[in-house]
C-alpha cells in the first residue's frame, strides 16, 4: 500500500500529519488529488499566495517553509 502524507512542522517540531492510504490503484488519483488539496490549504494559511502554475512546481517539491514552519508533500509504503 502506498501513503501519501501532508506533514506540518512548526517551530522544528511536528505540529501535525495528515495521511492518506491507496488500497485500490484505480482509485488513486482520487486520493492524490485530496491530498494535493490540503497541502495546497494547509500552505495558503501560512500566506501562500501562488498562483496555479506555481502551485504546480511547490506540489511536484513537495514542500512549502517558511521562517517557523513547513508543510511536506510526503509519499512513502507499507
């Protein structure tokens, strides 16, 4: 199974994980683009103000930090 992960650290500590499992490969897109979606909130509350095209290269990074923070775009296996 794959995890797609969105991980928010604060003050260099982990403040917050959010996972999302793939089970079924047909399916997995859907998961993606949920996960994509939070990332994208998660880094707009944090001031964020890209506009689409850039929003597409700071998910394909897979991180977006700051001064006290950063948000991971994480993906890993079991």
């Amino acid at each position: 199974m794959r995890i797609i992960s969105v991980i928010e650290i604060k003050d260099g500590n982990v403040h917050n994980i959010d996972s999302f499992g793939i089970f079924e490969e047909q399916l997995s897109q859907e998961v993606v683009d949920k996960a994509e979606m939070l990332f994208i909130e998660k880094i707009r509350d944090y001031g964020c103000e890209a506009e689409d095209d850039e929003l597409d290269e700071i998910i394909g990074d897979g991180y977006y930090d700051g001064m006290n923070f950063a948000i991971n775009l994480v993906w890993s296996q079991i």
